[in-house]
C-alpha cells in the first residue's frame, strides 16, 4: 500500500511538470513565477489531478486568466479525459467559497475520490478548507505584509466636527457619517465622491476613518491610487502577489483616494476589480475619491465603473459664500488661532477673493496669520490683498488683478477708484464702472459675486447687466469700441 500510495504521489508530480512544461512555453517567466511557481500537486486518481493553490483569489485569477492554458496542458498530459481539480488554503475564520455554478467551464464536484462525470472535458474544482494550523504549516503560506503597512496615515486633524457643512457639500457630508456610523451596512457601498481639487474630498475620507477607528473594532486602509499601483509593481517584482492582496482583502474598510490614476494601468485595475470584488461581497465598506463622477472617468474597465455606480455617488462644489465665510471663523477658532484678531471686512474679503478652492482659503488664512505674527503687526486689508494676489493670480507679472484694472479704466476716464465703487449713477462713472467690471471678468479669475463685492459690494446680477451692456454698446456705438480697444491695449502692454 506504501508503494502504490509512492507511485500515485510521483505520478502526480510528473504529470504537474509536464502540465507546466506546456504552460512555460505560453506565457511569460514573471507571470509563470507568480501564478503557476506555487501551486502544489497532491495526486492523481483516475485521471484527476488535484492540485493546491494558495488562496481562493488565487483560484478566481486562474479561472479568469488561465483556464484556457489549463485545459491545453491538462489535454497534452493526460488525454482529452483528463480533469483538474482545486483545493484551496482557506482560513477556518473564512465562509466557505461557493463557486460560479453558470461557468461553462464548472463541473461541481465535492467528493475529490469521484470518477468524471460523463459530460464533456471540464475543469473541475474541489473546495477543501484546512484548519488554521494546516495553513500556516504550508511552504505557500503568504509572505509578511509588512512592505504593504505603508499606506497613508489618516489625519487626526481631519473630523466631521472640522469639516464645514453646506449646500455644496451637505449630501457628500451626510452620506459619509452614514457610512463612518455602520460601514458596510448602508445602501452607499461603495460610497463614490468626486469633485475638484481643494473642495474637501480627503478630508471627508479620513474624517469617515477617524470616526472608524475611534467608535469601533474596524480595519481602516486609506491608500492613493498611486501608491497602490506602486505596491502592486513592487509585488510583482517581488514575486509576492500573495501577501499584497491578502493585506487588502483583510480591511473592514478600504478608503482609496482619486481612482482616475488607475486610468490605463490594465493589470492594477484587475487587480482592485478582484479586491472590490471580494470586499463587497463580504459587506465591508469601499470609499473611493475621483475628480469626476463615474460616467465621466476615462481609460477604466467597464466592468469597474458599473461596480462604482453600485452604491451612492456624491459630489462636492465650490463652496458659497456663506461656507467660504464659516470656513474662516473656523479656522480662527482653533486653539492656535483663538487669540487672532480679523476684522470683519477683512474676513469678507478673503471670502469674496477666494472663492472656487477650500484649500487656497485656508493657506490664505494660515499665511496671513504666519506673516503678522513674524511682522508683529496686526491684519489689515492691506495684508490680506497682497496674499490674495500671491495665490489667486498667477506669479507671472503680465496677470491683471482688479485692483489694476479699477485703476487703468479709472485713470482713464479720469474717475477715482473710489467713484467706481460708490453709490453714485451720474452717466460718465456708471459707464467707466461698466467698462472696468467687464475687463475685470475678461481678465481675472474672480467671479461674478466676487467682482461686484470689489465694486461696492454690488451683486452678480449687476455685474452680468455690466458686461452685456458693454457687449451691446460696442456694436452700436464706435466710440465705445474705440474706448475698449485703447484700454485692452494698456493691459495688453
């Protein structure tokens, strides 16, 4: 019995390497070495050969990637009747894997000791879950994961409490406290935001860890697109794809910041398509961040994106007003800000200057702040215009903010800066007011509210009646258009 019992042990191993000898001539050496290096023969009976692979995701990438060279090599070593047969290293933790009955290529068969069923040639696949000692006593227990602990360290500064609500970013805010409160349980899995940059999209992903990690037993990973591509190459390099979506595959969580880098990375996105895949199966909770919604992402399969719009996609807008100005008393309501003193004017300014990026109007804050306090000198207007015009206009000297532009139109027609912004409705200034709101939307990137705020404190209606008024003036009347294209030429100098 001990003999045949050697015999059947060495026929499996010998049939294995003519398999891979069919197998190595079809692929390349890297892909060899990470798929097929650490699978195991186990034995072969009556024409089965079973063999032992690492994990089920190993299994699943097989199936998808490789079964077709499979029952090429299965065919060359034992005939057209041959059959392959699965077992897996599971966890004894682990459900239970319950494989694709609708595959074409699946002939379910529990019991490793029956004879093929009388169908045509198909791979067959038997589910064995080994304990836990069994696992880690095996020579393809996965390599330590700790190259893969380098993921993003999630920001104890960044809460829900420090995160300002408003219309622009109400639906985006409520959804992720949703999520943060039971993740995975939610109807938003995965819970898509998307908008552009500075507008507050990881700091609602890592307020949705922080309130994780404090409130409950959950594994958060919170990891950019880039650095997971580049963890992904490096496992490959290292021939330890094993460990890299095993990490993944553990978190309760998984937070991964502006996905339209995987755009074009093919072998990365199949990647997380099998780590999606198998998180949300298992109902833990995916977070993910783009610039755009899902509909809009280029390069991405297609079966990714119709995994995003799955749960709940929410966007985050250029803030209001009224949450630019919340965002600041925010800010200066800090501990290490309490003792700033900013005038209310100032404050409106700063609001009404900066208006389309979160971000730029909190390092406008910060470096006015760091400027007085390295000065001595308290905050005034002056100040603050000055780090306006460092961050919203460009470096480049030939840029025309609206201070300038108040001052060519107004030396122009011979008109004070102060007449442009006061009350009066004589014919002469209303027309130079006119005239300077509309080379200051020509030329700068203020807004509407932002420009008629620097006009007296006007409202972006007025601003737009300006320019169409300018707009219908210059082709009725020819000494308006000369006065326009004289001026144009100043800024243009």
């Amino acid at each position: 019995m001990e003999n045949d019992s050697i015999s059947v042990q060495k026929d499996c191993y010998t049939v294995w390497e003519n398999c891979l000898k069919v197998i190595r001539t079809q692929i390349a050496e890297q892909t060899y070495t990470t798929w097929f290096d650490p699978i195991k023969p186990l034995k072969l009976v009556d024409k089965v050969l079973t063999i032992q692979v690492p994990s089920r995701f190993f299994y699943e990438w097989l199936e998808e990637h490789y079964v077709h060279l499979l029952r090429k090599a299965i065919d060359a070593s034992l005939g057209t009747e041959g059959r392959l047969e699965y077992t897996i290293i599971m966890e004894k933790q682990e459900k239970p894997y319950l494989p694709n009955h609708n595959s074409p290529q699946f002939v379910q068969n529990n019991d490793s000791h029956t004879k093929p069923q009388n169908s045509a040639p198909a791979q067959q696949k038997n589910y064995s879950n080994n304990n836990y000692n069994n696992v880690n006593n095996s020579s393809n227990t996965p390599k330590k994961t700790s190259q893969f602990n380098q993921t993003f360290q999630i920001n104890p500064r960044y809460t829900f409490e420090s995160f300002i609500e408003g219309d622009c970013n109400r639906l985006a805010r409520s959804a992720g406290l949703a999520v943060a409160q039971k993740p995975g349980v939610t109807s938003f899995n995965p819970l898509m935001l998307y908008g552009g940059v500075g507008l507050g999209k990881t700091h609602l992903v890592q307020a949705i860890g922080n309130y994780v990690q404090e409130n409950g037993q959950k594994k958060i990973l919170y990891v950019s697109s880039d650095r997971f591509t580049n963890q992904f190459i490096e496992a490959l390099k290292n021939n330890d794809l094993q460990s890299f979506t095993d990490y993944y595959m553990q978190a309760d969580v998984l937070a991964i910041d502006d996905v339209q880098f995987l755009s074009g990375k093919e072998k990365t996105q199949e990647i997380f398509f099998n780590i999606f895949n198998h998180l949300h199966q298992s109902g833990k909770q995916i977070i993910m961040t783009s610039d755009c919604p899902p509909k809009e992402l280029k390069g991405l399969q297609e079966r990714l994106l119709s995994r995003f719009k799955w749960g709940l996609t929410a966007d985050l807008k250029q803030p209001d007003l009224e949450t630019r100005i919340a965002i600041i008393h925010k800010i200066l309501q800090s501990e290490d800000n309490k003792n700033i003193e900013i005038s209310g004017k100032v404050v409106e300014y700063l609001a009404h200057s900066i208006d389309s990026n979160v971000r730029e109007l909190e390092g406008a804050i910060v470096s006015i702040i760091a400027k007085a306090s390295l000065n001595q000198s308290p905050i005034t207007m002056e100040l603050a215009k000055q780090t306006v015009q460092q961050i919203v206009q460009p470096v480049d000297s030939s840029e025309i903010n609206i201070d300038e532009v108040q001052k060519y139109v107004g030396d122009y027609f011979g008109v004070s800066v102060e007449m442009l912004k006061s009350k009066t409705r004589k014919k002469e200034i209303v027309i130079a007011r006119q005239i300077a709101m509309y080379f200051a939307k020509e030329y700068t990137g203020f807004s509407l509210k932002s420009i008629g705020y620097h006009f007296g404190g006007r409202d972006h209606s007025t601003v737009i009646h300006a320019i169409q008024t300018v707009n219908d003036m210059m082709s009725e009347k020819k000494e308006l258009k000369m006065y326009i294209d004289d001026l144009r030429k100043k800024f243009s100098k």
